[in-house]
C-alpha cells in the first residue's frame, strides 16, 4: 500500500481537517495477545480513523511492541500512527537512543509524557540525569527533531491528579506547549462541562493548541471505577445512576456504554471540540457503532 510518511505527520492532518476521528490501542505483553491485535486492527483500520495511538507500558516495558504496532499500522494499513512515550525512570541518554529508534523507524508523532512512576517504586524521583517533567522531554525532542515530528502532550480536563489545581493545570500544560507540542489530547472525561471549561481556561492562558477529547465507552462498570480511581476522573452522578444498575449484566452494560458515548462525543462535536479520540480497549465493537454514529458520512473533516 502507497504511503507517504509526510502526509501521516499529523501536524499536516490537522492542517487539512478541522476535525479528526482516531483510535487509541495498548500492545499486548504476549505474543499471542501481539498476534490478535494484529487481526483486531485489521478491523479497526478498515474504520477508517485518521490515526491510531498506541500506548507505552509504564516503565517503557512495552517499548519494542509499541513502536511494533505503530509501524505495523502505517506500513501495512496506510493509516498515521502515533506512539506513546513516557520518560519516568529512564536517563536521558536513554531517552535519546529510544528517539533515535523511533526515528529510524520512520516514525514521526509522538505523545510524550512524563508517566507515573513503577508500581515497585512509587516513590521513585528523577534525578539531574532524567527528565523531571514532560515539558522538558517535549523540549528535547523538539530541539533534536525540529518540524520532523508532530508532538501531541497529554491534557487533564480536571487537572492532573498531582496539580495543585485546574489553573495550574493549565500553566502546566501551557508550559508543554510552549517547549514544543503541537496539540493535546485529554484524559477521559464524562462531564463535557469539563472538558469545554479546560478549552477556555487554555485559551484564556494564550494556548491555541488544537485540544482532541479523549472519549472512554464504558463496557466494564467495575473496571472502570478502578481505572477512575487511578486516573482522578470524576464518575458522574449520570454515569453511576445509568451503569449501576446494570452491574452483572455485561450486554445492557454494552447497549448503554454506547448510547451514553454517542451522546457525548456527538455534544464535544456540536460544541466545537476539533474531532474524537476513542479508547478502544482493543474492541472492535463497540468501537464500530461509535464511530459510526458520530462520523460524517462524507469523511472526517
Ligand atoms: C491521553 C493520555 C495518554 C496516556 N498514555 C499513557 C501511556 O501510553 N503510558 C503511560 O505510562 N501513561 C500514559 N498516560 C498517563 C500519564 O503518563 C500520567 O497521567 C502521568 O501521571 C502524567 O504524565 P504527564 O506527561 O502529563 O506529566 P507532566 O506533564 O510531567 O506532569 C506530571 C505532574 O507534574 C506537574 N508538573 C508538570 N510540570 C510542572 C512544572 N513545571 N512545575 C511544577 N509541576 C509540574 C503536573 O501538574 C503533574 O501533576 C496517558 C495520559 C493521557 C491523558
């Protein structure tokens, strides 16, 4: 399949499409696991996203499978592709071989975070040899790379959990774009209040970084108490009251998962949010429906 590395940097998507529709995938840890994720993105790339992001193991441990996913995206499927990167516990000469990979790869967007620290050392804390915070690993790749890369940052609609709170939130993520990246893409969300507020809250600072909601379907109500508890995502009142009841019963739990998605992302669009970030859980369905639903038939943009 023809495929022109230039065109996937997503600086250039964005230039083209007011709105995007993409996909977010996590490696597997055993090759068995590799190999169905290799058929489930056979049916995601045939959605036909913008892009698809693939996330980084904590720690970096699925380092080589990330950056496997990605290139196995663009190369067999012609779809852009974006790796997560994080910089917590590595050094920064390591960090420089690991960019150096990755641009061997061919590979030219990047998210790049700080990450949170190894469940085994919690109270791990970087040392003059690390990055201490994403900003400075942002700056990095920006200084090394230039315009060669599209730099996305991670943005916290409620602040990130650390942060004293949303406004220094916002001068936090204003600092990542002012070392370098190119746009944001947000922490889960279910109040769109949050995320809307977040936007103006950025502009106000003088950001004008396109800001893409990250959009989680719920499919496991229990999982993702867990996942909420961990990231400081608010699970609204709403979203108890329709998926509590549903606790057991997985399929109602699905039907409502994908009503309740397609009401939001359909909100973010007709607010004004620049397009869809889809944690797909590796799930075709109910990736699918979504999409589908909330997509112009003509196209993306
Ligand atoms: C869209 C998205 C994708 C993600 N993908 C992954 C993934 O693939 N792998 C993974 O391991 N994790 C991932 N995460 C989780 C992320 O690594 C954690 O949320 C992590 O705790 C923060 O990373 P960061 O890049 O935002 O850190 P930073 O921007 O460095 O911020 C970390 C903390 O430091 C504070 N801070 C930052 N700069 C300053 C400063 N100059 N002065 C004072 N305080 C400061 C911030 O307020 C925050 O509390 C993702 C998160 C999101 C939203």
């Amino acid at each position: 399949m023809g495929y022109n590395a230039r065109m996937s940097l997503l600086t250039e998507i964005f230039r083209n499409k007011a709105r995007t529709f993409s996909l977010e995938v996590f490696p597997a840890k055993t090759p068995e696991g590799h190999a169905k994720l290799l058929e489930t993105l056979k049916g995601l790339c045939a959605l036909k996203p913008d892009f698809i992001s693939c996330t980084y193991g904590a720690g970096g441990g699925s380092r080589e499978r990330t950056l496997e996913v990605v290139q196995h995206i663009e190369s067999v499927h012609g779809i852009a592709a974006m790796a997560h990167l994080t910089c917590v516990s590595h050094t920064r000469s390591e960090m420089t071989a690991i960019l150096d990979d990755i641009r061997g790869r061919g590979i030219s967007n990047i998210l790049a975070m700080r990450g949170d620290p190894p469940k085994e050392q919690p109270d791990w804390k970087p040392g003059p040899e690390h990055f201490k915070y994403s900003s400075e690993l942002v700056a990095y790749i920006r200084g090394r790379y230039q315009g060669d890369v599209a730099i996305g940052v991670a943005g916290f609609p409620e602040g990130h959990p650390l942060a004293a709170d949303r406004e220094a939130d916002a001068r936090v993520l204003r600092e990542k774009v002012r070392s370098g990246a190119d746009f944001v893409i947000t922490q889960l969300f279910f109040d769109n209040k949050d995320y809307f507020d977040y936007v103006e809250r950025l502009r106000r600072l003088g950001v004008q970084a396109r800001v893409i909601p990250g959009v989680l379907p719920v499919t496991d109500y229990a999982a993702l108490l867990r996942f909420c508890a961990l990231c400081g995502a608010t699970v609204t009142p709403e979203v108890r009251g329709i998926f509590e009841p549903l606790a057991g019963d997985p399929q109602a739990t699905l039907k409502a998962g994908i009503a309740y998605a397609i009401r939001q992302c359909r909100a973010l669009l007709e607010g004004g949010a620049p397009g869809i970030h889809l944690y797909t859980l590796n799930r075709i369905h109910p990736t699918d429906a979504i999409l589908g639903a909330i997509r112009p038939p003509t196209g993306s943009s």
